[in-house]
C-alpha cells in the first residue's frame, strides 16, 4: 500500500543495549517485513495482469458459448421443416419407439409381410 502513501515510511530506530539486541531480534523476527516500493509495484502489476487475463478468459468463454448457441440455433431452423414434413408418414410402431423420436436411431418402415427365415449353412461332411 506504500504504492498508494498508505504507508508510512520507515523510520530508524533508536540504539538498543546488548541485553535489549536479542530480544529486539527475536520480536523483528515475528513481524511481518513491509515490503519496499519495487515489490509492491510488482505486486500491483501481477494483480492486474492477474485481472486482465481473467476477464480475456471470460470474454472467450461467452464468446464461445456464443458460437456453440448460433450454431444450433442455425442447425434447429434448418432440420426442423424435415422433421415435421415425416412426422405426418410416421408409422404407427414409430410412435412408440422413443429412440426414433429424438432423432438417435433411423425409422425404419414396418412391413405387414412375415420375417424373412435365416437359413441354415451346411458345412461339407469330409473332414
């Protein structure tokens, strides 16, 4: 905060006697050190880049959801018309079939004839 005068600054300190020395040590040890002008500037530019890179991130961010939400509402407009034209002509097991009506599996037509029977291989008896 010395960046900003907040801080005053450093004043010395009076001559202490050697009894006094270890005690005043040991108390400088515990304090915290205020950091000088060339670190809190430092602090300061690292903070704002800190916040500059942050709200670019952002920016990307929406900027991307942006694009994604163009794009299917793009996608939505254009396979819409086809959806509801075959929607009319759907069969009536298509109705039933939930992985036909999100689109996952391909509607297949429903023939009123039997299943074709598989036929059965022979292999040949000279083994």
């Amino acid at each position: 905060m010395a960046l900003f005068g907040l801080i005053p600054d450093r004043t010395p300190e009076p001559p202490v006697s050697a009894g006094e020395t270890a005690e005043a040590a040991r108390l400088a040890a515990l304090q915290p050190a205020h950091p000088g002008p060339r670190e809190l500037r430092a602090q300061a530019v690292h903070r704002l880049q800190i916040g500059i890179f942050g709200l670019a991130g952002m920016l990307l961010l929406v900027s991307l959801a942006n694009v994604i939400m163009d794009r299917a509402k793009q996608v939505e407009r254009t396979t819409t018309p086809a959806a509801a034209a075959a929607s009319p002509s759907a069969s009536p097991s298509a109705a039933n079939d939930p992985l036909v009506d999100m689109g996952v599996a391909p509607e297949l037509p429903v023939t009123g004839g039997a299943k074709p029977a598989a036929r059965p291989t022979t292999r040949p008896a000279g083994n």
